[in-house]
C-alpha cells in the first residue's frame, strides 16, 4: 500500500474526485494531526459544500499549525 501524498490529494480535488481527496487528506491527518496542507484542502472541501462551520474549523486549526503560511490566510 502507497503513503498517502498531498500531490495526490490534489489531483483527486483537482480531477473532481472530492471523496478521494477527503479519505487521503484523512489519512494524511492521521499521519500528523498538525499537516497544514491537509487541513487547508478539507477546509476547502468543506467550502465547496458550503459547510462555513466546518471549513472555518479547518482553516484555524491550518493556521494555528502553521501560522506563518500566507497561503492560509
């Protein structure tokens, strides 16, 4: 079984495979609880599904494990 990749996450998100870039930046959560990356993009797909509540969620707590990173802003 391959690792779970951010790159990955992206081309299911970006090929329009929502559920695939769910379950991966899942699994890239439960690799570290504190991946930026991931929690961003499940910000986003909570956006695109225009769940506020939970993308703002996502988006503090990217923000809170990378403070620095103006891509989270």
């Amino acid at each position: 079984m391959t690792a779970p990749s951010f790159d990955q996450a992206v081309e299911q998100y970006q090929a329009g495979d929502r559920a695939g870039a769910k379950g991966t930046a899942d699994a890239l959560l439960k690799l570290n609880e504190n991946d930026g990356a991931a929690l961003n993009l499940l910000s986003i797909l909570e956006q695109d599904r225009r769940e506020w509540s939970a993308a703002e969620n996502f988006s503090k707590r990217a923000l809170k494990a990378e403070p620095g990173n103006p891509i989270y802003l």
